[in-house]
C-alpha cells in the first residue's frame, strides 16, 4: 500500500503537502499536524466494494444483542451503562495520580478470571504493575500483561492472544511506525487510537484507553479522538479528598453525566453505596449560607450541600465566584433576584461553592443557590431537614425540572422533613413524612425564608 504524506489544520481542517507555520486558510499559527493518508490504486473502487457491502435497508439489518460483560465494580458499570460491551472502545481520562491506573488494575484482575484480558503498559515496567496489583491483594493468576509502546507489536500480540478485554495505558506512550513524529503528537496519537479502534470493532473486543489531560482538565490530543471513542469517562476528585468520582461525558451504550463514586483506601479503590451521605455536612446547629439540594446526575438523585459567602466589597468590581458550578449562570441568578426579588448584591463579593468537590451542571441548582445567597446574606440559616431545587428564568418564574419525584423520595428517605420545589413538581398523592412547597415565582420562594 503506498502512502502519502500531508499536513492537517486542526482548526479548520484544510490540507496542505507541506509544513507551514500559519494556516493559509484560517490564519492559525502552529495548528498544521502530519498525517499519512493511503493512495488508492487505480483497480480499488473504494472501501465498500473492497469489502464487498451492498446498501441495505434499515429494516432488514439483523440485530445481534450480546449480553454485557460486569466489570465486578457496580458503580463503574453503572456509568458504563449496565456493563462493558463487547466490541466497545472507553477513554478514560484523569489528572496524574487520580487512580485511573488502579482501577484499570482492579477492573482487569476480576475480569481475567472469567474473560481472557491483555494489560499493556507504556509508562510502568511490569514489576511495578505487579507490585501494584499485590499491593492491593488482586488475583494475578488469568490477567496477562504485556510492556510496549509500538502500536503494531500490540495489535500482532493481541491477535495471537485473542484477549476479550484490552487495556492500553497510556495512548500518549503509543507510536506507530507509519509516521516518523514523537510519541505524544499529535499525529501519533490519533493514528495510533485509530489503528487500535479498528482492530477492537473488527475483533470484538472491549478497549480501555487511558489518556492524559491539559491543564485545563481536557483530554489531552485532538478531539477527534473523543468522536472515534464510544464512551468518554473523565475520573475527578480532590488532591485532599479520598472520594473520587467517574463521570461520563460521551456514552453510546448508556446515559451521559452518570456518575460512579469511590473512596481510596490502602487496599485499591472501593465504591460507595451510598454517595449522597458524603456530599453531606453535619452541622450541630444550622448555619447561614448553607443549603441542601436534590442533583440529579446520569439516572440517579444525589443530595449535595452548596454554600455561599456574600461579604461586603470596597472594590469597583464585586467578585462572583463559583467552585463546582457555572459563574456565569451565577451572575445571572444574582441578575434575576436583584429584578424580580428586590435583593441587591452589587456592592458584595458573592462566593459558592458545592461541597465534596463534585461539579454540578443542571439547571436544577439555579433555586439553591439564590437561596443560599439570601441565606448569607440576610446571616439567617435555613432549617437543616430543608432541600431546595428548581431552575429559575429570567422573568423570575420557577421552572419544573425532571425526576422530581424521584428526587422528593430521595430526600426523605435521607430524613429531610420539608422541600421548597417548583409547583410543576408537585407529587399528585405528596411524599410519606415530607411537606413538600410548590412555588411559581421567586418572590413565593423568597417568602418561605
């Protein structure tokens, strides 16, 4: 197969045979990356007549459901979708030492014992994978383990081997000799996970990809590789916590923002049955700023604590900050409660943060936090069996948010006795030992407190 050899903008995409520093067409500097591409011969008539595919109609594709593959982790299958698909390709990515390698140890070692697993590793020697593994007191005996960098040495190996599960830690280590860059470009990553995606869905087999993150806490390499993948999994959590937490943000096989916590101990990492008892403070008497809400994360509610500081500011410009949610959307809130509530806050500085280190996204917080900010505020603490959800508009009113009655029943289940929710939101037949408030506008919630 001859190949030929060109340069790609990763921003706009356009070709060029040559290296320049500035794209010609979008004006990018040091955006041009190498890429083989292969020549077709003259006799080829493209991929699908090579491969001998007819068009089909949509109706007459034969499904084939393969039952999912259990992980042993209950709380990594959840995020996973129910379990590992078989021909499935999973990025994992995490910041240094977060515990991406463990669990991949942990997860491989309870599969090898009922499913053939390869472990290649490109940053650690095999002594220091085994130490690990013994460390943690996990089976050794079935999980094979293999030390390499060089893409096609894997692929051959894992031919011969047939494995069901295959690890690759990391993608960043990886090279292909079809290009003559360093390892860790560009280039030399999207070709390698390439190759490796192609072997998995022709093989059947179930690849683990670890990958390495920014600064900024974005995978590392172009995101290309984030569409090649069919779940991207990003592992969180607190340098000064023990709680970890995986989220995924793409999932094909299951629902996206599911959340999986864990706790690291000296024996590995173990799940946590149940998550919503950690986000939570125990307070011996309520304090100001502080609420609780009802998240909800992937198909399950999680209780968290958000708090808010509002401090009197001498500067021209009052500070909004946020730790674990959006400062735009809070900017907004503090907007929308000057308008429609009466409540100024432009000579403070307003600070938030949710509790635990958990990052919350949904719409859902917009309630809790106006009323942690009013709660700080007006120094005024709110009632500790007291949560709060809902999303708020900019006209003031209070918007229904979904699974609100799954939401109602996890907070009495963890013994909160009242809840402030939007009206839409109402139970029909109420929630046993709970009063539940419905309100339309922000001036009725600012009324309960």
């Amino acid at each position: 197969m001859k190949l030929k050899q060109t340069y790609v903008c990763e921003q706009c995409g356009v070709t060029s045979p040559k290296w320049v520093g500035q794209c010609p067409d979008c004006a990018s500097w040091n955006s041009m990356v190498e890429q083989i591409t292969p020549i077709r011969s003259s006799g080829n008539k493209g991929y699908a007549a090579a491969t001998g595919e007819q068009v089909v109609k949509l109706s007459d594709v034969q499904l084939t459901v393969e039952a999912r593959i259990a992980t042993g982790l209950n709380e990594l299958d959840r995020v996973l979708g129910g379990g590992l698909v078989g021909d499935s390709v999973v990025l994992i990515g995490g910041d240094p030492g977060i515990g991406k390698s463990t669990l991949l140890i942990q997860t491989l070692c309870h599969l090898s014992q009922t499913h053939p697993a390869l472990y290649v590793t490109g940053e650690e020697s095999l002594q220091q994978v085994t130490l690990r593994a013994r460390r943690l007191e996990l089976p050794q005996d079935q999980l094979n383990l293999l030390a390499e960098t060089q893409v096609e040495r894997i692929i051959a190996i894992a031919e011969k081997s047939s494995p069901k599960v295959l690890v690759i830690d990391s993608v960043q280590t990886l090279h292909t000799e079809l290009l003559s860059s360093a390892p860790g470009g560009v280039s030399q990553v999207r070709e390698s996970a390439a190759q490796l995606v192609r072997f998995a869905k022709s093989k059947g087999v179930a690849l683990f990809l670890v990958g390495h993150v920014t600064k900024e806490g974005m995978l590392a390499g172009p995101r290309v590789l984030e569409h090649m993948v069919d779940a991207v999994l990003y592992f969180e959590g607190e340098r000064d916590s023990r709680f970890r937490v995986i989220r995924a943000v793409k999932n094909r096989f299951g629902a996206v923002n599911e959340l999986g916590i864990f706790a690291m101990t000296d024996r590995g990492l173990r799940q946590v049955n149940n998550p919503s008892a950690i986000f939570l403070s125990h307070y011996e008497t309520a304090i100001s700023g502080s609420v609780i809400m009802v998240s909800w994360e992937g198909s399950r509610p999680l209780l968290v604590e958000v708090q808010a500081l509002v401090d009197e500011t001498h500067l021209g410009n009052p500070r909004r900050v946020t730790v674990g949610l959006e400062q735009n959307r809070l900017a907004m809130l503090l907007a929308v409660l000057h308008r429609h509530g009466g409540v100024a806050t432009f000579t403070h500085d307003v600070f938030v943060n949710v509790v635990g280190g958990i990052k919350v996204s949904e719409t859902g917080a917009d309630l809790a936090q106006i009323v942690a900010v009013l709660s700080s505020l007006r120094n005024k603490p709110i009632s500790s069996d007291t949560v709060v959800f809902g999303e708020v508009g900019l006209a003031g009113e209070i918007r229904p948010v979904q699974s609100g009655q799954e939401r109602l029943r996890e907070a009495a289940k963890h013994g909160f006795k009242r809840a402030i929710v939007p009206k839409a939101n109402m139970p029909k037949g109420g929630v046993d030992g709970m009063e539940v408030v419905g309100v339309k506008h922000i001036q009725d919630a600012l009324g309960h407190f």
